[in-house]
C-alpha cells in the first residue's frame, strides 16, 4: 500500500522518535549486565526504575509515536492533524525524558513531577492526534479502534505515573501506592502498547504479506475489546480497591483476547499471498509466544497474595517487555525503516535508473542470528527469575549479541538516508510498498 499523496509528514519528524528509540534501546543493552542482578535484587530501587523507563519510555514510548506519525495516517487515510505540533513536540518529549531519567537514577526526586508532566503533555497531544484522525477517517476498523483505546490509555496510565511520581516526593498514596503501581504498570504494557502493538500487526502483516484481505475485522475487534475491557477492570478495580475475584476475571478476559489475536494473526500468515518467509515473521512469532506465556503468568500472579512482591510478577514484565514488544519492534523496524528511507531516497529515482530492492538495505541472516542470541538471554534471565537457573550476568551477552547485529543492520538501512548506495547491485524497483 502506497502512502496517498499528502498523507505523509516530513521523514525527519517520526525518525527523530525513532532514532530517540534506538538510542534508549542501546544504552539499556549496555547497562544490562549490571542491571540485572539489581532488577531481581530490589525490582523498586531508584536506579531500576529508571533503567525500566530507558526501555519502556525512551524506546517503546518514542518508537509508538515515531511510528503512528508516520503509519496512522496511512492506515486510516487521514493526514495527520498537526505535523508542526509532532515537530516541537519531540522536544518536550525528549527534555521531559532526560528529566525523568536524571530525577530517579540521581535521586534528584523534585524532578520526577516536572519531567513527567512534559511526557504527559506529549502522551495527550498524541491521544487527541489519534482521537482526530480516527474521527475523521473516510472508514473505521478494528486497527482504528485499537489504536483510539490505546493512545487514551497511554493517557490514564501516565495520570497515574504521575501520582507515583508525587508519591516518591510527598508520599501522597501512602500504603496504596503498590496496588496502584500493578494499575499502571498494567494500562501502560497492556493497554497502550499491547493493544497499539496487536492494532498495528494486523495492518503491517497485512501489507508485508499481502493478506489484508484476510482480517477478520469482527474477530480483531472481539480481541480488542477483551484485552481492553480487562485492562479498564482490572485498573478501576485497583483503584477502587475491589475484591480480588473481578481482577482475576479481568486477567482471564486478556489472555483470552491475546489468544484470539494470535488466532487470527496465524491465520492471517496461512492465507497470504506472498508465501516466501518475510524478515519480519520470525520476529513476530516470537512476539506474539512471548505475549502468549506473560499473558498466563498474567492469570497466575492475579491469585498471589502480593502480586507485585512475586517472582513471576518480575517475570511476566521481563517476558512482555523484552521477549514480546521490543522483538516486535525490532522486526518491524527491518521493514518500517527500510520502506520510508527507500521512499525518501529511492522514490524519486524509480523508472530513471537503477534503485536497491528492499532487502537489500540490511543483512538478513544477521537479523535472525540476533534474534536467536536475544531469545537466548531472554529465557535463561526469565528462567533465573524463577530460580530455575543461577543469575549470571553473562546470560546478557545474548542481549549485547542480538543488539549489535540489529544496530548493525539499522546503521546499514540508515546509510541509504544520505544517498544511493554504489555497492547496491542495480534492480527494478520493489513491485509493492511493503
Ligand atoms: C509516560 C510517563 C510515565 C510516568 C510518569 C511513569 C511513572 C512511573 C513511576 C513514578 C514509577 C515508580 C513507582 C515507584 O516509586 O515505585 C513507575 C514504575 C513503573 N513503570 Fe512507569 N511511568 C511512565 C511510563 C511508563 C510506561 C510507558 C511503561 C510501560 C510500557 C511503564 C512501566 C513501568 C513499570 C514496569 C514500572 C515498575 C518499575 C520497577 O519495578 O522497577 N511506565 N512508573
């Protein structure tokens, strides 16, 4: 699927997030070793929390804004509302970030609330940018109505982080302040990205596989409900300090959503078109197994008497963090990054000369080389969490392998940014944008 003339925003705005993201993601791979021990040891210290936000602000965060720049408009087939306002706003995004991160890993507390209210006013102008654009898109799908409930859900779980953040200078939620921590954790990982994350799939796997057609939009959007209703239960239930009974429920209502999902992403890759094994699939499937296993853990640690003070709790965060969403991003990314620096370089030479195929940009067997080395370190750390294995911080050096490779390959697709490559043999152009 082309992007509609008009639709795009300047390239330079949605990688300015995503470089945002690459960066985080290596600078948390690199403190990984040292990190880990202390993770397990004390998951609520100062300096875990700040390096559980390198990852899930500094690189989901910004890679789910850089994206829905770029891709929401084309998925719904409405120009994004305020490119100029995407534009400042990576400024806020980023000194609120920088603020953030300072505040916790130097314990300079007093600048936990600043810089979480500059990430807030960014989270907001994005739900209002979605809420806009699916508002006024010519038709509304399950992807739209996935994308809507996540970028609000961005938005409450943020008002919460921000009472937490008040909390860590004036203690203002007292004794409630574990509980409501699991109601945030649980609308970020879960509401937000989850949800953006499954939305986004249908559309990108649809494209990349030529099996748009195969959505079963009803089915997609019973998912979508499931995991989001479950979401707000479980986030109102803590609130409101219920019993525990519709909180377990709420847990059921999510994995049963996450199965239906991966039900239909499979069938989606049954029927498609384009039968040749994608650099994306092999990421995607361990995404979506790695969901699939935290969505159980899920069900199991709604039943503990202290969810959060458990293992498994420290687990499931690890596996959907690190074994689902950033092996997600990471096979996206070939393919998303590719496509729009093809676009940027490529397009306007298309029919006058020679131009690359797209997989051509970046090393393939390095791509799955990397994922097996990640995959590697992410079972045998989830697997020390349960002490099933010792802890050794050598069982990162899957993390660093995989890392490399992958910045290896992004170093190699961004190259293409500045201009033709000569040492690209001479092709056509791709027969689709995919
Ligand atoms: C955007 C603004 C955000 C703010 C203001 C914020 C705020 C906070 C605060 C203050 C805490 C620590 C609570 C304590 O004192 O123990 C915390 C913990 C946590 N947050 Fe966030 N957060 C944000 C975004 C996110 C996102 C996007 C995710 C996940 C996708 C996330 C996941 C977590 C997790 C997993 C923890 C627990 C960390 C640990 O146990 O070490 N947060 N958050």
């Amino acid at each position: 699927m082309m992007p509609r003339a008009g639709l795009e925003v300047p390239l330079h705005i949605p990688a300015r997030y995503m470089l945002v993201a690459v960066l985080s993601l290596l600078g948390w791979i690199v403190m990984a070793p040292w990190m880990i021990t202390e993770t397990i040891a004390a998951p609520l210290s100062y300096p875990v929390i700040s390096w559980v936000h390198l990852l899930t602000v500094g690189c989901i965060g910004s890679m789910i804004l850089g994206a829905s720049i770029q891709l929401v408009p084309v998925a719904l087939q409405v120009p994004f509302p305020a490119a100029r306002i995407a534009g400042w706003s990576w400024f806020l995004w980023i000194i609120g970030l920088v603020i953030f991160e300072i505040g916790f890993s130097r314990e300079v507390l007093s600048l936990l609330v600043p810089g979480a209210t500059l990430l807030g006013i960014v989270l907001l102008l994005y739900a209002l940018a979605i809420t806009q654009m699916v508002r006024t898109a010519p038709h509304r799908d399950a992807v739209a109505w996935h994308l809507l409930a996540a970028s609000w859900f961005a938005v409450i779980g943020f008002g919460i982080g921000w009472m937490l953040a008040l909390t860590n200078v004036n203690g203002v939620l007292g004794g409630r302040m574990l509980p409501i921590l699991g109601a945030h954790i649980i609308c970020m990982i879960v509401g937000w990205v989850v949800l953006t994350l499954l939305g986004v799939s249908y559309k990108l796997i649809g494209m990349f596989t030529l099996a748009e057609r195969q959505l079963n939009q009803r089915r997609a959007l019973a998912s979508g409900i499931l995991i989001a209703s479950g979401t707000l239960v479980i986030v109102a239930g803590i609130l409101l300090a219920s019993p525990r009974w519709p909180i377990t429920l709420a847990t059921l209502l999510i994995s049963v959503g996450v199965v239906l999902a991966i039900l239909e992403i499979a069938r989606m890759y049954r029927k498609r078109m384009r039968k040749a094994i994608d650099v994306h699939m092999p990421f995607a499937i361990v995404a979506l197994t790695g969901l699939n296993v935290s969505a159980l853990l899920l069900v199991i640690i709604s039943l503990e008497d202290i969810p959060l003070a458990s293992n498994l709790t420290i687990t499931a965060i690890w596996l959907v963090l690190t074994g689902a969403i950033i092996v997600a991003i990471q096979g996206f990314f070939y393919k998303i990054s590719t496509f729009l620096i093809w676009l940027r370089t490529y397009a306007p030479l298309a029919g006058k000369g020679p131009v690359p195929q797209l997989d051509q940009m970046y090393r393939k067997n390095l791509a799955y080389i990397g994922l097996g080395a990640w995959l590697f370190s992410v079972i045998a750390i989830a697997l020390s969490m349960v002490e099933i294995l010792p802890l050794w911080s050598w069982w990162c050096a899957g993390l660093w392998i995989g890392g490399v490779l992958w910045c290896f390959n992004v170093v190699r697709i961004s190259r293409h940014w500045f201009g033709p490559r000569p040492q690209i043999s001479a092709t056509p152009q791709p027969r689709s944008a995919h």
